[in-house]
C-alpha cells in the first residue's frame, strides 16, 4: 500500500486560501476605490452647480447696482426720500475760471496766475 503525502495536499489548500483572501482583498479595494471616486464626482458636479449659481447671482447684482446708479434714479431717489430739491438762483456762486483750460504752450500754473491779476 501506498503512504498518502498529507503535506501536498495542505501546501495546495493554503495557497488556495492565500489566492481567494487576495482576490477577495483586491475586488473590495477596487470597490472603496470606485465607491469613493463616483462620490468625489458627486461633490464635483455640485461644487460646479454652486459656482454656476453664484456667477448667476453676481451677474444679477452687478444689474441691479447699475440699475441703481443711473443719473435718474439718483434724481428720484434724491428728491422723494431726501426731499432735495434744485437750489435757488441766488444760492449758486461762481467758482472763477476753470483753471484748467490753458492756451497750447502756456504752462498751466502761469495761466491760472494771469486769471487771477485780471
């Protein structure tokens, strides 16, 4: 009768379970890594959402703001809640000549100079 090797047969059944806890290792790593990069695809697509909204709003300020720094609107908002009205005749002053406007070739502080002796 023939001896039955008993050790063969335990190398091959831990080699088997090294094989099937390393493939089983490797398939749930694959899993977190997948899990994990569709959810940072999620947090991307929102993150692009949020910026969208956010350009949308600072575009609809920056309308609202020029919408409100017309010359007519300053008018209106000037003579209904402040009660301004345009000043009287008598309240004007002149200011002089405007100093800025020299001949070509003048400098401009002997011109505003010769505006004063006259």
């Amino acid at each position: 009768m023939t001896k039955y090797d008993d050790r063969r047969s335990n190398v091959f059944l831990l080699l088997w379970t090294f094989a099937v806890i390393a493939t089983t290792a490797s398939f749930l790593f694959y899993l977190a890594v997948r899990v994990e990069s569709i959810e940072k695809g999620y947090d991307l697509g929102d993150s692009y959402a949020k910026i969208a909204r956010l350009r949308e709003v600072e575009r609809v300020l920056e309308l609202e703001q020029a919408a409100h720094n017309t010359p007519e609107r300053i008018d209106m908002v000037g003579r209904t809640l402040f009660l301004m009205e345009e000043p009287a005749g008598e309240r004007i002053f002149s200011a002089g000549n405007d100093p800025s406007v020299a001949s070509d070739g003048d400098d401009p502080d002997q011109a505003v100079a010769e505006r004063r002796t006259k």
